[in-house]
C-alpha cells in the first residue's frame, strides 16, 4: 500500500466533501522536498479543476527548484479552523492530498490553467485577467499537481454533528 489508512477513520470526510472543500477554497499549503534535507512548505493560491490542482510561481526561485529536484509534492486545506478553549479541543475541517507537480510547457496548456484560474480569483475582470495572462505569460510558470491520493478529515465535534443531522452515516 503506497499511502496509510487514516488512523481514526470514523472522521474521514466523504469524497464528495472533500472535492466540495478543494473547489470552494482558494488557498493551501504546498509542501516540498526543499534544500539540505529541509521540507519546504509555502501558502499558494490555487484552484481546484477537473480534479487537478493549478497554481502559478515565478519562473525562477525556491518552489521551481524544488519541483525540478523532485516532482512529489503534498498539499493541505484547511477548511474550518477553531480553537474552543474551553473544551480544549479544536474544531477542524480539512483536506490533505498528494500528488506529483508537472510545469506545463505547452502554450496553450499553460494558457487554460492561468485562464482558469484567473477566473477563478477574478472572474468579474476577465478582460483583466486575459491582460495579466498576456503580460505575465514569458515569466509565470503554471503547475498541474496530479493527485494519487486525497482525504478530508474533520473533528469529532463536526463528526457528530453529521451524524445527528444523518443517522444512516
């Protein structure tokens, strides 16, 4: 088995869930080998598409040079976050995925993921966003992560919540 059950199981998320998680969000957390035996780890917007994930990066920096080193990458969302002091709990929902990153070098690949998420961010200025896409094209890298594995997870408050509201769960 190349990737581990979740331990406490019972609060895995449904798959439908988990996608719902991956689309309506718009940021995470990509973690990379980086350098010297360090993991590197970095918020970036992204989008979640047709079960892929894309984001952009710079064409030259630390994120690029991971990513040619070594392609396997792990990204986290964190849907729902709160601290309840009182019960000395936290109350969570969230997502991890991994996958493999590939920089897309053909044009028109590259184009549709910086179109898609464009739109995504900024969809009310889609003359904006082409403007951007055009301006930016020589010096932006866009990124497809594929995924092999994903889970969401939540809290056992939230867990028990689901249930109340749905008994055959």
């Amino acid at each position: 088995m190349l990737f581990r059950k979740m331990r406490r199981a019972g609060q895995q998320l449904p798959d439908d869930e988990t996608r719902e998680i991956m689309e309506r969000n718009t940021e995470g957390v990509l973690s990379l080998f980086g350098e010297n035996g360090y993991p590197y780890g970095v918020p970036v917007n992204y989008v979640w598409h047709e079960g892929k994930i894309y984001f952009h990066a710079a064409a030259a920096g630390h994120k690029k040079d991971a990513m040619e080193q070594n392609g396997k990458v792990c990204f986290t969302v964190i849907d729902t976050h709160e601290v309840l002091p009182a019960e000395r709990a936290t109350r969570y929902r969230s997502v991890i995925a991994f996958g493999h990153a590939r920089f897309l070098d053909d044009p028109e690949e590259k184009y549709q993921a910086l179109r898609i998420f464009g739109m995504k961010h900024s969809g009310d200025y889609p003359e904006d966003v082409e403007n951007e896409i055009r301006e930016a094209f020589s010096r932006t890298l866009a990124v497809e992560i594929t995924v092999d594995h994903i889970t969401g997870k939540e809290s056992l408050d939230l867990m028990e919540e689901r249930k109340r509201k749905n008994p055959a769960i």
